[in-house]
C-alpha cells in the first residue's frame, strides 16, 4: 500500500526540474486534487535564496486532467551556472522547495550524477537519496528505465512490500500514468528531483523490453497496436518527466567552453527491428540502424563541429564491443553490437576526425564498466599504451535493478569479473562491477575527467551508506585510463 505524506499536500508528487540551459530550467510538478476538477490555476515562484527574499521569476499556469494534472513551465530569463530556489502554488497549498540550477558557461568543472535502470519492485531507490545529500551537482543525467513496465512478480521481489500499481503489465495510458505516480512517491526520488535538476532520456522499459521503432519484444498481438502503446508511454513519459516537449527526444546540452552533451534516443527515433543471433544474414544489413540516418547525421554534425574540451554522448546500451565471457551468452545483440554498421560508422567519425574527449556514459546493463573504446578486431589497440583506442566509455550500475548479484553468488560473480576484465576478449575493459547498485559521479576539469563510482549497500531496507569502490582518471587528449590518486 502506498502511503502519501500528508504534508505535502496537493503536491504529493514533490517537485522537479530539468534540461537546464544557460538562461533557463524547466520546472515540474504535479497537483493532487482530492475530486476530478477541469482546471486547476497553479502559480510558481523562482528565487535566489529558499527563503523567497529576492524572487527573479514566477508566472502561472493551468493544468488538469488532460495532463493528468502534472505542471511543466520554463522559467526564463536567469543567469548562467547559477543555482536557484522554485516552489508551486495551488488549491491553497504550497510545494516543497526545489532546488536547481541552470547550465554554466563559464566554469572550471562539472559534476554530474549519472544513473539507470530503477525497478520500484526490486527494492528501495538508497542510490537516489544518496544522489540527493551530493552537494555541487551541475544535473542528473537518468540514461533510461525511469521504470519498468512489468506486472507484479515478473520482474522483481516483493518480499519487503514494495508492490507494483497497477499490478499487471501496463499497456494503455492510464496504466503508463499510474505507475509514474506509483515512482514519484518514492521520498528518495522525490528528494533527488528537489536537489538537482534531471537530463532525462528513455531506454526500453519506459515503452516495454526491447523496444524499437516497429516492435518490442514484450509487446504481444494480444496487447493491442504497438503503435498505440507507443504513444501512450510517450506521453505519459513527457507528462510525468522534467523534460521539454521537443520534436525530437535526442538533444544537445551545453556547458560554456568545458562540455557539450549529446543525449541520444536509442530506441524510437530510428531503431530498427534486432538481429535474432550473430548467424542472422541481416546483422550485417546496411540498412539496420540503431540511430537512424536522421540522428546520426545530427550526432555527427554537432561532433565534428563542437568546440568543447569534453564531449559526452548520453547512451543507453553498450557502445564498446563486450564479450560477456557466458557459454550462452556471449554478445548482446540489444547494444551496439547489434548494429555493428552503426558501431564502425561513428567510430570512422570520431578516428577520421580525429575528435578528442569523446566520453560514451552509458547505462541499461545494471553494471558498472569503464573502456578504452576500440572495436574488433583488437590487432591495432595496444592495452598497455592505450594505443588504438579513440574515446572513453563509463557504464552505471543500476539504482535498483537485479544485476549477477541476485541471481549468483558473489565469489562467481567476482571470478566472472577477473575473466572478461583485462582479458584476451576484452583487453579494453579496465573495470567492471556485475554485482552492485548506485550510480557514477563524473568529474570534468579542463585537465582530466574522474569516474567515481559508487554503490550503496543495500536494497532491502532503506539505508544511507554509500560507498566509493573505484576512481578512474584519464588526461585530456588521453584514453588511458588509470586509478586516480587519492
């Protein structure tokens, strides 16, 4: 049974911001009236302290059951790297206090949160009350799975209680909307959205499992038009997430001088159906595409005309080639390696080019990785020197989402990981973590990039340690990576 705190009421949602520019953030949340209403008048304030002292902008909006009474409005008109206080107003209520802050131009370093893959069935979401208590957080950067569409027990344990809504497999819009809900209440992901603003992107599970432009593979004929549950999880997606309505999901954000960040739609903007094994003929098609012409032309463009140090490229599935080292599954046909002609294509961009600071932060495996991006075969990439190698690539582990973990014993999971780490198949994958949950902190300067990666320490109860188990660094102009001094 979900329990609403009381008082936050008619705000029972919290509050949340997002896809924050130099001059402007995207404020988010949501009114609960206690009957039905055709219009609700919701007002909005924006501050430089949370005392509400010095307002800069506030405005008002409407909302009602056409957007399931969440409220998305663009507060204008701010300063660049400047963190600011927000807070709603309606049914003669006021919101909690959000915190945000917009993009920098001008700035010696960034610090972001990057996260994936949150099942509310698996347990409780600690990862994102420890993302909230970070201090000097420029934005989260969710890579996908905000949530998963699975009825209860199919995916999931629901021996501590935590129990999906509805409780079967969501299909139509109002299901989409009813587990959003079922998320937002969560106290450690209301916390996270009101302490930093979000760079949202969908993966799979915010659609179904394995999903693409024409199909999923947990879409069935008996569930009705795909089409129709596309759009339905789209809209509910926009209604529910601090992101602006644009044409297209894929987006570029940038950091003054220091970064731009490339967020990719890997699922609906131009993928096509997967290879159904490494013997399928269609594998090598020309025309399969994991981006889409259309995308891919975007994302080489703003590449090979970006004037920033860093250039991250938001990623859901797996660019680097990965041999899982299993005897029944060794390579993920859902990743990049599934459209390998993608895969050499944006490699040719970044080599011929010669493009530096190209970072791959990427999610949806549950695990924790880092690569010196280079793909087979691996007769030019030098392991020691790094030589051969052309960007970088950090995988999160997920929030909660079972990993090897919850289905083997630790000490397999860990003799797994000295197999395929540093190994003749994978002799680019520096690090890898199969068993734990949380998320990476990502450090940009003008010298080095830092990953941190931190787990917390369990999923069963809610539970504040957090700790850090590894910090990699590499240089700028370097793809060497090595452990960061202490």
């Amino acid at each position: 049974m979900i329990h609403r705190d009381e008082s936050l009421k008619p705000f029972y949602h919290g509050v949340a911001s997002g896809d924050p520019y130099a001059e402007s953030v995207l404020l988010w949340t949501r009114v609960s009236p206690e009957t039905q209403l055709p219009e609700i008048k919701v007002t909005w304030e924006v501050a430089e302290d949370a005392n509400f002292s010095a307002i800069v902008t506030s405005g008002s909006t409407t909302t009602g059951p056409e957007k399931d009474y969440t409220v998305k409005v663009e507060a204008i008109g701010l300063a660049a790297g400047t963190v600011y206080h927000y807070r709603f107003m309606a049914l003669d209520g006021t919101s909690m206090t959000g915190k945000t802050m917009t993009a920098a131009e001008e700035t010696s370093q960034l610090n972001f949160a990057v996260v994936s893959c949150s099942n509310y069935e698996w347990g409780y979401f600690n990862a994102y009350g420890r993302i909230a208590e970070e201090e000097n957080l420029n934005a989260v950067i969710h890579l996908g799975d905000y949530i998963y569409e699975y009825g209860t027990d199919t995916y999931g344990d629901t021996t501590i209680g935590r129990i999906n809504i509805p409780t079967h497999e969501i299909i139509s819009l109002q299901d989409y909307r009813d587990r959003y809900s079922l998320y937002r209440l969560d106290p450690d992901l209301i916390a996270a959205h009101a302490s930093h603003p979000f760079i949202v992107i969908w993966d799979d599970h915010e659609i179904a499992n394995n999903s693409y432009v024409d199909g999923a593979q947990n879409h069935q004929d008996d569930e009705g038009s795909y089409l129709a549950r596309k759009t339905a999880a789209r809209k509910a997606y926009y209604e529910w997430l601090p992101i602006r309505d644009t044409p297209n999901h894929y987006r570029e954000f940038k950091f003054g001088e220091l970064a731009d960040l490339f967020m990719l739609d890997e699922r609906l903007a131009g993928r096509t159906k997967p290879a159904d094994s490494l013997g399928d003929p269609s594998l090598l098609d020309e025309n399969r595409t994991l981006l889409g012409q259309e995308q891919f032309n975007w994302l080489e463009e703003n590449l090979k005309s970006s004037k920033a140090k860093w250039k991250l490229i938001g990623n859901q599935v797996i660019y680097s080639y990965l041999n899982w080292g299993y005897e029944t599954f060794n390579i993920n046909l859902d990743s990049w390696d599934g459209y390998p002609q993608d895969q050499e294509k944006l490699a040719s961009v970044i080599k011929d080019n010669e493009i530096e600071n190209v970072i791959f932060i990427t999610g949806d495996t549950h695990s924790a990785w880092a690569f010196e991006v280079t793909n087979k075969p691996f007769d030019e990439y030098d392991p020691e020197t790094s030589e051969g190698a052309f960007a970088l690539e950090f995988g999160t582990t997920s929030i909660n989402s079972s990993n090897a973990n919850e289905r083997y014993s630790t000490d397999t999971v860990l003799l797994h990981e000295q197999k395929i780490t540093n190994s003749e198949i994978n002799p680019h994958l520096k690090y890898s973590n199969l068993r734990d949950h949380g998320y990476l902190l990502l450090r940009l300067t003008d010298e080095k990039v830092i990953a941190n990666y931190k787990f917390v320490e369990t999923l069963r109860e809610r539970n504040s340690n957090v700790r850090s188990e590894i910090i990699l660094e590499a240089m700028s102009g370097s793809v060497k990576l090595k452990k960061a001094k202490n």
